[in-house]
C-alpha cells in the first residue's frame, strides 16, 4: 500500500472513530431524573492472577475476566493478582493484589462528560487521569470524598490504621474541617481514622507495585502516539488493537484489521464468553488483550486467502453487543457469525458467564528453556504489553513455521522474597512484587558493594543495562507484566524454535 494511501486511511478511520465515539457518548439513554445518562464504556483492560467481580445483581462474586464491562455498582477485588480498569478516555485505574474498589457512579452528563466515583474499600489502588475537559472523577475511602483533577495520578493505601494519598504526578486539592489543602507532585497525605487531621509529608515512599503501575500507564501513553489514533479520547481500546495487530490491504476485501499471529484459520468468535447483564441481556467477552472495540464497534468479515479481519463503521454497541457479530457486505461468509447467546437469563445462584471454546484455546507462553514461545492462532492470547517488543516480526515468522521463540529473563523487585506468578498458581502474601520479563539475556549480578538501590532495572532488546539489576527469577511459569524492555520500538523478528 503507498505512502499516501496509508495516510489517508488511517485519517479516514481517525474521523470515523471520533465521530462515532461522540454519537455514543451522547446517546441519551436511561437518563435519571436529573438528566444524567448510565451510558458508559468502561471495561476490565488487564487481569493477571485471581481477581474477583460482582455486578451488583444478586449472583455475588464470580471471577473476572478482561474485556468484561463494568457498570455502576460493581465491585472488583483482587486476590493473587492484579488488575485494570480503562475508562473512556484511557484514563485508568489499578488494583494491587489484596485489594478492593466499589464504583457507586458511573454516569454521563447530557452535555457529554463523564461522571466516576470509585470507593477504595481495602488494599493498593493507582488512579491515572488524561487531561480530558469536563470528566469529573471523585476517589472515596473511609470518610473522605477526594475530587482528582485531570492529568493527576496518585497510588491511594488502605490499611486498619489509616489510609496515605501519595500524589505521584498533578495536585490534589482536599477540602477538611481545619481548611482547604492543596497537595502539590510528590507529595503524600497521612488520614488517620479518627478525627486527626490529615498529615502532609515531603515525600514518597516507594511500594513494590509501583514499577507495575509505571510501566501500564507508560504503555498506554505509548502506543497511543503510535497509533493511527493518536492520543484521541475516543479510542475506546484502539491502543491494545495497535500494540497487538494492524490495518492491511487485503486486496478484493479492501482495509481491515487483523490480530498478529492469525492465520486465515483463526476465528475471532471461536473462544470467549458470554456474561450476563441485568438489564441489557448478554454480552460477548473477548479473551483476547486486543479484544474490546473490535467487538463492539464495527464488524468482523472473512477474506479469502486472508482470513478473518474487521472493519470500523456503524453505531458503538455497547452491554448489549450482539450487532457486532453481523458480517459486513464484503463477507464471503453468512450474515450472522460467532456463537448463539444462551437463550434464558442464568437462574438464582447460577454462573452469570457462560464460557465459549468451540476450539482448543492457543495461547504463546513460556517454555522450560528461558524462552517465550509464540504460537500460531494464539492471535496476542498469552503475550504481554511490550515486554517483547515489537510484534509484527514475531508474527510473521509464527505464520511461517508455526512457531518462534525468542530468549528472555525475569526480574522481581528486590523488596519482595519472591515474585508475583499471575496465573501459574501461586500463592500472593504481603510484600510480593510483580514479575517483569525482558528480552535477552540476564544481566550479570553487580557486587554487593556496588551501591545498588533496589530499584528494578528494565533493560531493552538483547544488550544488557549498565544499571545495576534485581536478581534474574526463573522464566519456568507464570504470566507477567510486561516491563519496559523492548518497548513499542524495540525490534527483534523472533526465530524458529
């Protein structure tokens, strides 16, 4: 495809996107009294490990899954794991392991900006905040009521004692019994459960989880300046599609979309689920990283030769998602794709969701040789954000020979005894850190007497960091998050293994 015509087509769906994301946000749906709208995209972006989540209608806590909406009143806690929640506008909110978040509102203005409060009830909560106009985004806990202002990020702590603010970038301002109180960048406030006054202290005490949060938050800034959106807020998930595939020419069929690491064989409704929505009915869940917007916006149609892909167009679909599995007109495939919801509401104590694997899920992963592994079909599944680099070459030689490996360490933050093991199973205590996976190989241990921080050390591609670095944790299980190692701009093709 020239030059020109990627240009134009990556505007052409720049428009699209935002237009239709603006047709969304202002649909006037069950508005309140008040004229404020429950019309929201807001969604489960990463789970890693055991997170938990009740929907608030009658079913209790059942477990999480990405790609799951979140509606007004849910409730979200994390066990051995950790997870995302991505707003709107990619504004984004993370849970350390051993915590739980409420979301009370969840509404929209009828002139168009977002309503949020989210209760912190226990445990490790960092909210990150685009300067987007308008939102207004309000942090509960305990008896206090603290309103964020765009572009702040902050990591709040609960604990039985009290609860610390640490103001990581922005300001907060609070309003208390003795006054306002304005708290500038890297600064923390001290609330005590009893009528003390809060406490603000001249500096921030670093948590084992606070790489974790970097490197997400990181992420998202990143792939959106590579993105054919841009930092648009109206992406509604277009930074995971750009990390995790891209647009083609797939000739006859025209531009679509398709996953890295899918061959013509791999079919987008072949694995997932459907969860149940009082209310709206079901809605489909995607498994897959990349696996929010093209399942709400737009359609998947199959190409020739080429396979699945999906195209941008028609109205966002939001809980009640079924309009998406409609091929469009360049389908060489029936009108109706994917699997049939369940045809009744899940009875009293039933399971809400209801998982589909009408094939073999393929999943990339680790092996037992210091390698990660990407599979054919996977199609993202099992991949973390950008610990490996650049995508498009891994996949090309994945399609090729079914397979391809590349070698990688683990790094595990020094204050913790052990690392966080996501899904292998196990067991999360107080003090552990996340793991991170990096390319290449490990750097040599530096000499106890060389000054080392304890800081962990994100290396990029095969060239070890001048840095000191955590000691190496084996890359025999587990699923991680991805560091910065590698980054969006990190090369490497990957090899037959």
């Amino acid at each position: 495809m020239s030059a020109i015509r990627a240009s134009a087509t990556i505007s052409f769906l720049s428009f699209l996107f935002a237009a239709t994301a603006v047709s969304a946000q202002y649909n006037p749906a069950t508005p309140d009294n008040s004229g404020m709208s429950k019309v929201r995209i807001v969604r489960l972006s990463a789970v890693e490990g055991v997170v938990q989540m009740d929907r608030g209608f009658g079913q209790g806590f059942e477990t999480a899954i990405v790609n799951l909406p979140i509606v007004e009143h849910t409730t979200l806690r994390t066990q051995s794991g950790v997870a995302e929640v991505e707003f709107e506008d990619n504004s984004t909110l993370r849970l350390a392991p051993e915590s739980e978040v409420e979301f009370p509102q969840l509404e929209r203005s009828a002139a168009g900006p977002t309503v949020s409060a989210v209760r912190l009830v226990r445990g490790t909560a960092y909210v990150s905040l685009l300067k987007t106009p308008g939102n207004a985004f309000t942090l509960l806990f305990a008896q206090q009521k603290v309103p964020l202002q765009p572009a702040s990020h902050v990591r709040l702590q609960m604990t039985p004692s009290g609860a610390t603010l640490a103001v990581l970038d922005g300001s907060v301002h609070l309003d208390t019994a003795e006054g306002g109180i304005d708290v500038p960048k890297k600064r923390t406030i001290a609330f005590a459960m009893d009528t003390t006054p809060p406490v603000v202290t001249k500096n921030i005490a670093s948590e084992s989880f606070d790489s974790w949060d970097k490197q997400s938050s990181d992420y998202h800034v990143r792939v959106a300046n590579l993105s054919y959106l841009g930092n648009s807020p109206y992406a509604y998930g277009a930074n995971d599609m750009s990390y995790y595939g891209n647009f083609m020419d797939a000739g006859g069929c025209g531009m679509m979309w398709r996953p890295y690491f899918a061959s013509a064989a791999w079919d987008p409704y072949a694995n997932g689920a459907w969860a149940w929505y009082q209310g709206a009915g079901y809605s489909w869940v995607s498994p897959y990283p990349w696996g929010w917007m093209p399942y709400h916006y737009g359609s998947w149609g199959y190409c020739p030769g080429t396979g699945w892909g999906w195209a941008p167009g028609g109205a966002w679909n939001g809980i009640n998602n079924m309009a998406a599995t409609t091929a469009p007109t360049w389908s060489r495939r029936p009108k109706t794709i994917g699997p049939h919801p369940p045809a009744q509401p899940p009875g009293h104590g039933a399971p809400s969701m209801v998982m589909v694997n009408q094939i073999p899920r393929v999943a990339s992963g680790l092996d037992s040789n210091h390698s990660f592994v990407f599979r054919r079909d996977s199609a993202g599944l099992g991949i973390p954000r950008e610990g490996l680099g650049k995508l498009d070459h891994f996949s090309h030689n994945t399609l090729q020979h079914g397979f391809a490996s590349t070698p990688v360490y683990m790094t595990v933050a020094p204050s913790s005894s052990a690392g966080f093991r996501g899904r292998s199973g196990m067991n999360q205590s107080a003090g552990l850190a996340p793991v991170s996976i990096h390319r290449g190989s490990a750097p040599a241990p530096m000499p106890s007497n060389s000054g080392y921080s304890g800081a962990p050390s994100f290396n990029r591609g095969n060239t070890a960091s001048p840095s000191p670095s955590p000691s190496p944790a084996p890359a025999s299980g587990g699923t991680f998050h991805g560091s910065s190692g590698g980054g969006v701009g990190g090369g490497g093709g990957g090899h037959p293994h």
